[in-house]
C-alpha cells in the first residue's frame, strides 16, 4: 500500500479538514492546536513558505532523487514521522498505522514515551528500525529500564527532548479537559455519539493506553490518575549532567530535540551528541519563540559537525523543500500525517506519505535539483 493516493485529499489543508469532520472535537483541538494564542503554531508555517527557490531552467537535467543517507541508513526521502504522544486518543491504533506507513515507505519513525503503543509493538511492525523519543525520567532506574527496552527492541536511535520543561498552557485542552481517557463531561459524550466511525473504533481497538509505561505504574493506580503519576515520575528540564549521563550509557546515535539556538547547539556538540533536531514542539509550548526555520538559518555554522534536522510547521512536500535548501538536513512531520489517519483511518499514513514524496519531487524537477542535498543551491538569499 505504499503507494496508495486518494485523489480527493491532495493536500494536507484537505486532509485536515476531512479529519475535523471525523474526529470528536477534544480529539481533533489536540491535534491541532497550540499553546496560548497559537502564534507560534502559525508562524512556523507562514515563515516557511516565505522561503523562495531559485529553478533552472536551461540546464541538463537528468532525474530527482530523494534517497537520503543519515546515521548509516539510506532512506527513501527526507523526512520521517515525528513523535507524537497520545496517538491513540486522537484516532484509534494510529501510531501502530503509521509506524506501518513509515515502514513501508521506508521513513524513521520516532515512538514518543507517550505514545500509545509499546516500545515492543513498534519493533515488532518495524523489525526494530525505529527512534525513540525519551521523556527524561525523575530516577535513574527507570531512564535506565526504558533505555534497556529500546536497545533491546533494536532501536539505535534516541531522541532526548529539550523544549518541554513544564507543562504548556493550552487553552483549548485545558477546557476540552483532556486526559486519557477521555473525561467523561456531557460535552465530549455528545462529541463522542456524534462521531460514530471513531467511536466504534475505539469500542473495537480499546480504550487508549500509555503502553510503553503500563508496567511501571503501580498496581490498582486508576489510568485516570497517569497524569500524577506522570508528573511524579518524570523531569521535564533536561542538564547538561543528564545529557552526559545518556551519552554514556546509549551506545547507538544520540539526539536531541528541541535546540533553536547557537548557544545550545555548542552544548550538543562538546557533548559529542550525534544529531539535534531543530523544533519549537510544534508551536505548542512556547508562542512567542522563534520559528524552526528562523532558528534553523542560525545553526548552519553547526553542519559538519553535528547533523542538523528540523520538525514544526511543514505541511507540504514544497514546505520540505524549502526547510531543506534552508540547511535542514532531514525533516520530520507530526501534525500532517495525523491528519491523514483521521480522514482516511489506516490507510492514511501512505497516502500522506505518497503525497508528501510526489509534491517533494515535482519541486525538485521544477527548480532541477537532482540531489535532496543539493537543494541549498537553490535558495534565494534575502
């Protein structure tokens, strides 16, 4: 199916309009909202697609080629599947559909600490080629119990998180009162009847769960009450002493997400980090930071060095292209492909992802750009 394209969803504004109609309302806000007023959610794409590229037209010009090397893996494009928590709640088993996507398109997939499905469902349907994305525990043990089960899954690749330090004030979840499951209000009832395709769904998949951090918490604690335990048990700030500590007990690729500036992206790489993922959390934590592609223009210095990637704002393959010629050397998409899943069900994570690669080539045979690397040729400076 990695080749699958529904002709009435060509594009990801499409996608999500069709996902709002399908998804029960605290659902879809989740998905698609930011922190306070959402300026920083909006901002990350507008400033993006104020980027412009340069084509040629008169040059010789053989084929577009997206296969992209990076931590030793040769992958069919430049970008892959973001972390995302709460999959399951958004749209049922949809981290299981688009860990499959992404392994039939041959895309990382990155498993977040709160996702919906376990470390050992995720390397079951990708044969252990997936990233995890590690919420850094309050206590050593249990940081080293979830390090020990995503190496012995096969996963080579971690991902630390810088940006979320404390818990975001976003308005829409904060009345829509948001937890998983969901609070049983009048409100999200209703919002449940009226969207019968996502609630027998979710009658059919069960209730969502933190899988990955089902075994740690502790016997007869209610699953309503994980965001205490979660509190509890978690640190959100990350120190340069517990970034070491990681560095020395992960033998495989470290990266850290969430760095947006040149001070910080220094840290990383004394502290021989692998890769850092450029990204502001998609606009949900902090609404009058930067853009990721504002911060990505200040981290060129840093290539070479340290691999440089980028996630927040991108909605189209164009969009990748353009974070691409701004020196982004892979990217990754959270929101797009969720949309996807919640207009199409499980066979939206190949159609996203279809999309996404047939756009990315149309720009690159458009402006000649032949290599996925050679798209900062193409930037026309401001």
């Amino acid at each position: 199916m990695a080749d699958y394209f529904n002709s009435n969803y060509p594009s990801v504004d499409a996608l999500r309009i069709k996902a709002k109609e399908r998804m029960p309302k605290f659902a879809f806000e989740y998905l698609d909202g930011g922190c306070f007023s959402e300026i920083n959610l909006q901002r990350n794409t507008q400033e993006i697609r104020d980027v412009q590229l340069q084509p040629y037209y008169l040059r010789d010009y053989d084929s577009a080629n997206m296969k992209t090397e990076l931590f030793g893996e040769t992958y069919d494009a430049p970008f892959g599947m973001s972390p995302i928590g709460l999959q399951g709640l958004m749209w049922p088993k949809s981290c299981e559909i688009l860990a499959q996507a992404s392994v039939d398109h041959n895309i990382p997939f990155v498993l977040s600490t709160v996702g919906t499905a376990s470390i050992e469902t995720v390397s079951d349907i990708t044969d252990g080629k997936f990233w995890f994305q590690l919420y850094h525990p309050a206590e050593n043990e249990l940081r080293d119990k979830l390090l020990s089960r995503a190496w012995d899954a096969g996963c080579r690749t971690l991902v630390i998180l810088a940006d979320t330090p404390t818990f975001a004030y976003r308005p829409k979840e904060i009345k829509n009162g948001l937890s998983i499951p969901p609070r049983m209000t009048a409100d999200n009832i209703l919002q449940m009847c009226t969207h019968p395709t996502w609630s027998l769904s979710q009658l059919m998949s069960g209730s969502p769960e933190f899988k990955t951090m089902k075994s740690y918490i502790p016997k007869g604690l209610n699953m309503k009450h994980l965001a205490q335990f979660m509190d509890k048990n978690f640190s959100g700030r990350l120190t340069q002493d517990k970034i070491k500590a990681l560095r020395d007990s992960w033998k495989g690729n470290l990266v850290i997400k969430g760095i947006v500036n040149p001070e910080e992206a220094d840290i990383a790489v004394k502290l021989g980090l692998d890769g850092l993922i450029v990204s502001n959390h998609g606009g949900r934590q902090l609404d009058s930071g930067q853009s990721t592609i504002a911060a990505l223009k200040t981290l060129q210095e840093y290539k070479g060095k340290i691999k440089i990637m980028m996630d927040g704002g991108l909605r189209s393959g164009a969009d990748i292209a353009n974070s691409l010629a701004s020196g982004a050397e892979f990217t990754f998409l959270g929101r797009a492909p969720m949309y996807g899943v919640g207009a199409l069900g499980s066979k939206g994570g190949d159609h996203t992802f279809t999309m996404l690669k047939q756009q990315l080539q149309q720009v690159m045979q458009q402006v000649a750009c032949e290599q996925v690397q050679d798209f900062t040729n193409h930037l026309i400076s401001e």
